[in-house]
C-alpha cells in the first residue's frame, strides 16, 4: 500500500550479475545518478530511492530475469500519471549495463491510483465521441521512442 510495484525483465550485458542489473535499474528509475548532487545532502534518498526486493530467472530464457522493484509513493506526484512513468520508464531503457528491458507488470496501491481524476464521463461517452470500439484509445504520444 505504500509502494508502486514494477516487474521488468532484465537482461544484463555479459559479465553483469542479475543482483547489479536489478539494482541498477531501481537506482536510476528512481534517486539514481552519475554525479554528485549539492541537494543530495538536504535530505535522506533512502526515503525516496527504488529498490529491488526480488530477481527470479524467466523460465526457458537464457540470460534473461525478472528484477521486481518497490518504489515508495513519496518519489511521485498525486494525480500524475506522466510523472510516474516518466520516473520509472523515462531514462532507464538506455543504460548501459543492460543488453535489453521491458516493463513486465506495475502494481499500482488504490490510494495512489484515487488521486488521478480520469475523465469527467466514462469511457463509453469517450468511444462514442470518437466512434471508436473494440480497441484501446490514447491520447498521449508514446515514450521513450525506441528502434
């Protein structure tokens, strides 16, 4: 209830222990850096930092796990989905120590989820506007842009 929950697999670069690669991608998804930071010392990061509690070996894949990570809710924005993506999808995809990622899963706690307003109407109203059925409708462009 206090944490957003994300499963991504992981593919490490050959030499990067799974535990790293898990590691590296809570880091940078969440307080992660490359330098030092003159606000680091305002306050404590652990507060706010991803971890990663799990890594599990995908079945049948070689070289290839699941790296389960925890991020506290204080690390987002009330009422933002593009804040929370763009902190845990936003810059994680190119690092360097991984070979390939993908965002599996994302559990997200109802107490967050309550502070998004939605549209004012369902979703039917939507579709009817639209005239569009029977697929997924987004208003959005999709990010990062990769290939």
């Amino acid at each position: 209830d206090t944490d957003i929950l994300a499963a991504f697999r992981v593919t490490p670069q050959p030499g990067v222990p799974p535990e790293e690669a898990g590691a590296a991608v809570a880091a940078e998804s969440s307080t992660g850096t490359w330098t030092t930071v003159w606000t680091d010392g305002l306050t404590s990061l652990d507060r706010y930092k991803g971890r990663c509690y799990h890594i599990e070996p995908v079945a049948g894949e070689e070289s290839q796990f699941i790296a389960y990570v925890a991020y506290p809710l204080d690390l987002f924005e009330e009422g933002s989905v593009t804040n929370m993506f763009t902190s845990i999808v936003g810059n994680v995809f190119g690092f360097k120590a991984l070979r390939a990622l993908r965002l599996e899963d994302l559990r997200i706690p109802t107490a967050y989820v309550k502070t998004f307003q939605g549209p004012p109407h369902g979703i039917q109203v939507e579709r009817d506007k639209l005239n569009k059925y029977g697929r997924p409708l987004l208003g959005c462009t999709i990010k990062p842009k990769l290939g």
